[in-house]
C-alpha cells in the first residue's frame, strides 16, 4: 500500500512537471528566447563605425579595444575614431598606421577638459572630469551617421551585429546599471536641471545609464547628443563636488547627465550584466538574446 501511495505521488508530480513545462515553452518569454537564438548568426549587412577616446594612461586599454573590434569585424569596419586627449606622438603615429583607425582632437569646449584632476578619496586621477566624452561622440556623429562609441578600458568579447541592428532600427543604443541616477546627482546638476520638483523628481529613482558603451545616430543628435555638448562648456555639470548621496568619489560626471537627458527624452535601455539576456528590438519585435556580457568585457 505505501509503495503504491509513493508511486501514485512519484506520478503526479512527473504529471505537474509536465504541465509546467508546458505553460514554461508556451509562454511568450520563451518563445522570445527562441527567436533570438535564431538571431544569433544574423549580420549586420552595413559598414561599422566606432569611437573611442585615449590618453597615454589608457593606450594599452586601446590596443586592446582595437584588437578586439579586428578580431570580430575585420570584413565588416567602416571606420575607427580614436579622439586624443593626451597620447604621444608616438602612439597616435602608430594608431594612424592601424587599419581603418584615424586620430583626430577632441575640441576644447572648457578650460580644464584635458587636465587631470582628482576623482575620488584615492586620488584617481582622470581628465576633465570627462567633460570631453560628449564632445567626442558629437564630433563622431558630425562624420558618420551611426556610430558605437566605446571607452578604451573595454573590449569586445563577442560579435556585435544584434546591437547595431538595434542601433539602426530604433536610433539609440543605451544600457543601464543597477544603480540609481539619484545617487551620483550632485546638488547643482538637482539644482540645474530641477530634479527637486515634484514632477521631475522621478528622475533620480531611475536607473544609471553606463556611458562609456553606447551607439547613437543622427535621429538623437539635436535632442541628446548637443545637449550633452553644450553641457560640456560649464565644468560644474561635470565636476564632483562631493555633494552627490556617495559623496566625493561618487558623482559619475558624464554618466550622470547621459542619464538625465535620456530619460528627459523618454528614451529607454536595456540591463547591462554578465547574466541577464538583454531584450533588443530588432524587425518590429522585443527579442531576448545574449546577456551583456557575451558582446562587452566591462569593469565588473
């Protein structure tokens, strides 16, 4: 009898795993999933442009980065942009000798947007307070009309044809982090952009954009790319304070303001991590694919 009781439970447990299983394949989240490993080996049939920015600190980072974009997209690169904001003549000579790599200045839209200055308790020191980043991505999109910007301390870890996919079709690529605008916003960006009224305090709840790996077009020039720019002549957008939640060291200067004006623009992203797939929208539909990870080496 008991073994007869055990087998019955054994059975009906099997049956509701069954029925699981079902609802699990049925469900739009894994009919999802399933189209975007369909969509793993499709191509972007366009040339690609990238940007990225380097000092002499990060030339190695650079190298890396190039080599990176080499090995996945030889056939497939339309240009390289590598801004200088303080490289030797030596190695922007060697970077003008790489295939498709061209060097160019980054424009001097503040006094101090190529000095180094400190960035946290530590003493990091970074420039500019990397006021120059928008600048660069603006000088980016007057050459080309879609582009992957990249910091030089990431690599591509994976083929990145679904996202300029996404690019081309929706006008931006963002991804975001786990953390909140709020944090990092110090009292003259609350101030400046009137994050402390009642209908735009929402802002600050919402999460960070990570700035350093985005794609943008022209479609988003005139609403997040000059912006971001003008910005880029006051210093004090940028500058660190210590007035932010994290305190000193924990403003994100240029993050910080990409995230505001995206969501000033309505314009949504998707989660950044080693583990959870991204949902991309490619033809018309929300496709599940590939965790961050699998396309960028980020700082984690």
């Amino acid at each position: 009898m008991f073994l007869n009781l055990f087998h019955r439970r054994k059975s009906l447990r099997t049956l509701v795993c069954f029925i699981a299983l079902f609802f699990v394949v049925s469900s739009p989240l894994f009919s999802s999933v399933k189209i975007s490993q369909e969509l793993q080996n499709r191509k972007y049939d366009e040339k690609m442009y990238f940007a990225t920015v380097s000092d002499a600190e990060f030339y190695g980072g650079l190298k890396r980065l190039l080599n990176s974009i080499y090995r996945f997209h030889k056939d497939q690169i339309g240009e390289i942009a590598v801004f200088d904001i303080g490289m030797s003549q030596q190695e922007k000579d060697a970077l003008a000798a790489m295939p498709f790599v061209k060097v160019f200045p980054v424009e001097k839209t503040n006094p101090i947007i190529f000095h180094r200055v400190q960035t946290d308790s530590k003493g990091k020191r970074r420039r500019g307070w990397y006021s120059w980043k928008p600048v660069a991505i603006k000088q980016a999109l007057d050459m080309y009309p879609i582009v992957f910007y990249i910091d030089a301390g990431l690599y591509l870890t994976g083929p990145m044809d679904l996202l300029f996919l996404h690019l081309k079709e929706n006008g931006y690529f963002l991804c975001h982090t786990p953390h909140t605008i709020g944090v990092t916003a110090t009292n003259f960006v609350r101030e400046k952009f009137e994050l402390n009224k009642p209908e735009r305090a929402k802002i600050l709840d919402q999460l960070s954009l990570l700035a350093g790996f985005q794609g943008v077009t022209r479609r988003v020039y005139d609403s997040y790319i000059m912006p971001m720019y003008e910005l880029s002549k006051d210093i004090r957008y940028f500058a660190d304070d210590g007035s932010a939640p994290w305190g000193f060291g924990g403003s994100r200067h240029d993050q910080t303001l990409f995230s505001i004006m995206a969501q000033l623009n309505n314009m949504t992203s998707v989660l950044a991590t080693t583990k959870d797939p991204m949902k991309l929208h490619i033809d018309g539909e929300d496709v599940m694919v590939k965790p961050m990870g699998n396309y960028v080496r980020f700082k984690w």
